[in-house]
C-alpha cells in the first residue's frame, strides 16, 4: 500500500538525533530542554497526597475549576491582567497542544501564518495539515524582530503571526518598541491574530519580560500559551494553559475537544494547590544562577557566548574552533568530546548557518562542570 504523507518533509528531528547520540557516545546531554534535577519536594508531596484522593476522572474540559481560578490569580498578579476564567482561560496537554490547536482552529486552506526564524519545529507542521501557507522569515541579527521584513510579508491573506518572547533559541527578549510595532501592525490589519508562544516567561533574567498580557489591545486580539512544564521543570507532566478573547477560544475549544478533550486530572489537583504556595517572581533568579554559573565555567574556552536574557539556553559561536557546518560541529562534539548540543541552522527554513549552537544549562552543578571542562578542552 502506498501511504501519500501529508508531511513528506517531516524526518526524525535534530532533537531526537542529538539525544540518541548522547546516549550512544556517552555524552553530556546539554541539546534537549529538559532539566536533569529534582522537582520541588513540595510538589512531589502534592502528588503523593493527591494520588489518594477521589480524582482520577475526568475534568471539566476547560480545565479543573480551582485550577483555573489559581491561574487567573497568577495572570493577574503577574500583568495585572484580570482574565474570565470561565470564557477565555484553556488548560491544555503541555503548551505544543495548545498551539496545534490553536492553528487547526483558526487557520483555513491558503491563509498565511508568519513564522519568525530561527523558531520552534512545532509551529510549521499544523499550519500545513490545516493547508495555510507558512512564510518564514528572519529574525535581524540580534534574534529581534526586522520590523521592515515583517510590514513587508503581512498582508490581508495572513491569519496569523507566531511570536515566542522570552525567545528559544537565542534567549532574546522583545523590547517597549517591538511590542508597540506589534500593535501597529495589528491596527494596519484589523483581521490579523498573534499567537504569543510565552512558554519562558517566568525564566527572565535582568531585563524583564514583556507580555502581551500587559498591552490592553494586543490582549484583544492575540492567544498567550503558557507551560507549566517549563516553568515549574516538570516537563514530563505535559501541563500548559492558553488565555484567548472568548470570540478566539470558542473556536479552539471545538478542536480541543476531539484532540484530548481534557487534560490529566491528578496534574491539575495537584498545580491548584501548588501555585498559591509558590513564587514564580524568584525562578528567574534560580535559573540566572545556572546562567552565570555556566558562562563563568566557560570563561576559558575558545567558545563566544552570546547575551541570555531568558529561557535556559545559552548559544555560542564556534568560528574561533572550526569552519564546519553547525550540524557537522555537534555531531563531532558529540563523539570525540562527549557533549551534545543543537545546532542553530536547524530551526531556520533555509537552514542559514551562522556557526551558532545551543547549550541547555537547566542541568544540576555536577553536570554543567563536566561539561564545561571538556569544551574548555576544544
């Protein structure tokens, strides 16, 4: 039987390459983003204690009610934002299946979605199985906005753009003035959306991050995803929320509906409980220790570590090391010196190589040193 793919570009991702070579050499496995220390005992309590409990059926498809009430408390300490829990707050299987849905909802065959580039492989892919058009376009090279690119590609055929802020992979954060270019933008096309990938926002370091939850009108015409995997490092709950415009959500609840129609009941007892408890305004200074901690053991290397803003990931030059392709570059580092990271070309559509990859550093002491001391030794 022949099977036509409707994704026939779609091979076996840098990621999954990346860790199966840490594992087959023995490496360090800074490329995937995953921490490799403990979680917070207190949840880990949590769960214990919940798992007794009579909850082990489904939710409400929105989401667990005392849930929702803690996340529109934290949204409205964070940005000051008071959100209708009821109408416009989504919990969703980790924040990729918010965006999947979100695309599958709002997207229709020949509409345009703008990509900005380098950016996350999971935007691409749902906007083709809903048959728009992806136009990928690069960031400047400061991984900021090219404002004059982005005026240039919008038009009245585009749906939506996807920004990520804090930005993976550069650790970029947007500026006052990108986010009013922003709002320009959306006054200059009144049926254009913003879906806001925010999945870092708690992982901000000196300058602080800014939300389209704090701009009154991007908020009215924009879908914020949110990662409770990546904010809390318990990316194996796959547990994130989305917060739309009730007009947006209605739509995206449709599809949510027949993807998972409700999400892991004992992961949301569990966050409700939690998050009154915790201070997301001190994750940031954790992982700006982890930051420093990292570039300072790398101090001596041959390596250039570029500005980390938020996000934990740390890119770097090697052109001081070699004039291999980035791709190249990892795969060697790999094998002859026992680390794995991510070469950036990968999250480019034309695969630019800047002699750039990208180092996870929400790993414990003893492995960020290891590693350190072998790429000192490049």
């Amino acid at each position: 039987m022949n099977i036509i793919s409707k994704l026939p570009t779609v091979g076996t991702t840098i990621f999954t390459v990346m860790s199966k070579m840490a594992v087959d050499n023995n490496a360090i496995n800074l490329s995937q983003g995953f921490p490799n220390f403990p979680i917070d005992p207190l949840l880990v309590e949590l769960l214990k204690q919940k798992a007794s409990e009579n909850i082990h059926q489904y939710n409400p498809m929105s989401g667990n009610p005392m849930l929702l009430s803690e996340i529109g408390l934290l949204i409205e300490r964070s940005y000051q934002r008071k959100v209708q829990v009821e109408n416009e707050l989504l919990v969703t299987a980790g924040a990729t299946q918010a965006i999947f849905t979100t695309i599958q909802a709002l997207v229709h065959p020949n509409e345009e979605v703008v990509i900005l580039d380098p950016s996350y492989d999971c935007y691409e892919s749902p906007i083709v199985l809903s048959g728009g058009i992806p136009k990928r376009i690069p960031l400047n090279d400061s991984f900021l906005p090219n404002w004059e690119l982005i005026n240039q590609t919008v038009n009245e055929k585009t749906k939506l753009i996807i920004t990520n802020n804090p930005h993976n992979p550069s650790g970029r954060i947007w500026s006052e003035s990108d986010m009013r270019e922003l709002e320009y933008l959306l006054h200059r096309f009144p049926n254009l959306l913003v879906l806001s990938d925010e999945v870092y926002e708690y992982i901000t370091f000196e300058q602080k991050h800014l939300s389209v939850h704090s701009n009154e009108f991007l908020r009215s015409r924009s879908i914020v995803v949110s990662s409770f995997g990546k904010t809390f490092h318990i990316t194996g709950w796959k547990i994130g929320y989305l917060v739309a415009p009730e007009f947006i959500l209605k739509e995206i609840k449709k599809i949510h509906q027949f993807l998972v129609f409700c999400v892991n009941s004992v992961s949301q007892s569990v966050l409700a409980d939690y998050l009154p408890l915790v201070k997301t305004e001190d994750l940031g200074g954790f992982y700006q220790e982890k930051r420093n901690f990292f570039r300072e053991k790398l101090q001596s290397s041959r390596f250039e570590l570029l500005d980390c803003e938020g996000t934990y990931f740390q890119l770097a030059s090697y052109q001081k090391i070699s004039d291999e392709s980035d791709i190249d570059f990892t795969k060697r580092l790999a094998t002859e010196f026992g680390v794995a990271a991510i070469p950036l070309s990968v999250f480019n559509s034309d695969n630019a190589d800047r002699k750039l990859i990208r180092f996870c550093f929400a790993k414990d002491d003893e492995t960020l040193t290891n590693a350190a001391e072998r790429l000192c030794k490049i």
